[in-house]
C-alpha cells in the first residue's frame, strides 16, 4: 500500500511546483499553499536551466516547451573586460543526447509552464495563505493555517526559500542563510542579433559581467562584484547603479547598458548560501530546495538542484517502504550531489570576484559537470 497518498506543499516556487506536478501525476492529493496573492507572482528577470534539470522536466511535460520559448545552446563564450574572446567552451553536456546542454529562459514564462504542469496534474493551488502550525503524530501531520482552516496530510514539504518559516517551525536548531560578499544584478534587455549563448566577461572592474540569452527577443545582462555585507540599495536608482556598474566593458555591453533606463527592470540581491546539514526531514516534513540548500548562481544549478529534489522524492514515494525508509534513500541520492554545487559554486563566485590569479574557470565547471553528469 503506498505509503503517501495525501501531501501540502508549503511554496510555490520552482521546487514546490515541481513537486506538486510530480506527485500530482502519481496519483497523490496534493495541496499546495503560496503567500502571494498570485502563485505566477514569483519575481526574477531570467535563468539558466541546465541539461539535468530539463531531463527532470521532461516527466512532467515541461521540457518541450522550455526548449521552445527559450534560447537553447551547447556553449558559451569566456571573453576579456573589452569582449574580445578567449574560449568557447562547451556547457557540460548534463542532457544529452536528446536535450540541450542549457536553456535561457525568462523566469515569469518558466514559473507559467510549472503552474500549469502543477494544474494539470490536479494539484489544488490556494493563494495568500501560509502555516501557523505544525503538529506531527506517527501516522500525520496536522496543520493549521492562516485562514483558521485545519488540514491532516501524509506528508508536509517545506519548499518555502532559503528563509523557510518550515524550516525554523519544525527543526530544533535554527539555521540562517550565510552572507558571501558578493551581490548580483540581472537586467532585462533586448537580444542583441546573433547572440545565441551565454557570453562572460571575465576579469576588469567587476567580477563578472555576462550575457544570457532568453528568448528569440530577449536577454538579460548580470553583474556579480564584491558587496558589504548587509548592504542597502535605493530599488529607485537600480539603473543607474548597475550602468555604472558596467562601465569599463566592451563588446555588446555597452549597447546593452544603454537599453537599462527603468528600475523595474533591474533587480539585485546579496548572495547567501544555506546547506542544511543530512537530514532535510523530521518526521513527516521534508524540506526540498532553497528551504535545504542555496548556492551562488555560477554553476547554474540553483534550480536544478530544486528540480532534482522533486524528481528524487517521487520516485522513492513509488516505493514500498515506510516513509522514514523513503526519506533516508532520499538524502542518500540527494545530499553530497547537492554539497558538491554549493562548494564549488561559491569557489568560483570567490574567485571571480577576488580576480584569482591563474583560476581556470572552465576546467572548474568541466570537472563539476563531470560529476553531475552522473545519475541522480
């Protein structure tokens, strides 16, 4: 008999609905609960979803359209301050033979494409509403919500970001986030004719500036430098400090740069990281994604790792085990695979950012890539 056949998702973000459309199609109830008023109001400018994660997408349905809406590449350019190039490397080939090795891809169409797979699947999506109240027996979880409203499940995930209100409800030892240092800034832009990968300039006045296509019509430039920690920015002046930011870059950037006139366009966010140590469950909560383990953008695995998450627990919940036997087998697939983004994506942020004598980038992310490649 299955041993899970009811669950409430705690966000609505990547991982969340990841999950939901994952057990949703598996037969399982799923509830999944979301703060915001509107679960496609999630944020964010665009990303990168690399070749394991679209394999993980692709049970669900999702990969076909990414690849559609997206800018699909197998490589992408190391290039100077001034855009002149160095290597054209090829992205760790995490999807073949029959996906690509990356996707850009404008977040808000991603997160649509998600919802929508989650809806399909007749997972119940409630908004404006979170968790007051978490209280577990053998055999449930009993909780209660902000409406007033009670719900018993099987199983409560917690995929409620890296300053997961699951997490300090349920876990006794209280875990923040890690400041590293460094901030990111990404900025809507329109495509550039011709650019169809990613583009990193490396070295100059920043750690690095890049370039990631999104759509036939759109892209988005980022800049990750050194950053105070616990720093303030004016969202008012978002264009103007990231312009300024860019100075000093060649190539397509300055075009670019001149594309970036309105704030709302242009987001920033100081870079943390969080891994929780094994085990990411007490009892009958699970906590999956950002709400177990962040990392720095450079490896593009942030969602992935989300994404894998999700895959990982659906498939030990097909098997016939009691339920603390499925969680152990799923920290047991999950936790070093996801040890090995957060180190080495924060060694290369590092790196970029303190301009690391003789650091090799490419030979960094090749190796990392290698050990992805291996199945999750």
């Amino acid at each position: 008999m299955r041993q899970v056949r009811s669950v409430l998702i705690i966000g609505g973000g990547i991982s969340g609905l990841t999950a939901a459309a994952y057990l949703g199609r598996q037969g399982v109830k799923v509830d999944l609960i979301e703060i915001r008023s509107r679960i496609e109001d999630q944020g964010g400018i665009g990303l990168s979803i690399m070749g394991n994660a679209t394999k993980a997408l692709d049970t669900i349905g999702v990969a076909r359209k990414c690849v559609d809406a997206g800018m699909p590449a197998d490589t992408y350019t190391i290039r100077r301050p001034d855009g002149a190039v160095v290597a054209t490397p090829d992205w760790p080939a995490l999807g073949k033979p029959k996906w690509p090795a990356q996707i850009g891809i404008s977040r808000a169409v991603f997160h649509s494409f998600l919802a929508d797979a989650a809806r399909a699947a007749s997972a119940n999506i409630r908004c404006s509403m979170s968790v007051v109240a978490i209280a577990q027996t053998a055999d449930a979880v009993n909780v209660r919500f902000t409406t007033g409203n009670t719900g018993n499940y099987d199983l409560v995930i917690g995929a409620d970001g890296i300053r997961s209100a699951t997490r300090a409800m349920v876990f006794p030892t209280p875990l923040e986030p890690k400041a590293v240092g460094l901030g990111i800034w990404r900025a809507h832009a329109r495509r550039p004719e011709g650019i169809t990968t990613t583009q990193l300039h490396l070295g100059g006045p920043q750690g690095l500036v890049g370039i990631c296509p999104i759509s036939q019509d759109d892209c988005y430039v980022y800049c990750l430098h050194g950053a105070e920690v616990g720093e303030r920015r004016d969202p008012s002046t978002f264009h103007w400090q990231l312009r300024e930011k860019l100075e000093g870059y060649g190539g397509l950037i300055p075009d670019l740069s001149a594309q970036i006139t309105n704030p709302s366009t242009v987001s920033y966010r100081p870079l943390e990281t969080l891994l929780k140590p094994d085990p990411w469950y007490l009892g009958r909560v699970l906590l999956i994604g950002d709400a177990a383990h962040s990392n720095t953008p450079n490896l593009a695995q942030g969602a992935g790792m989300g994404i894998e998450d999700a895959a990982v627990l659906a498939d030990e919940l097909t098997n016939d085990l009691a339920l603390d036997e499925v969680l152990r087998r799923f920290m047991a697939r999950r936790f070093e695979r996801v040890r090995l983004v957060v180190e080495v994506s924060g060694q290369i942020a590092r790196a970029e950012a303190e301009h690391t004598p003789d650091f090799d980038i490419k030979a960094v992310m090749t190796a990392a890539g290698q050990q992805l490649a291996q199945p999750y």
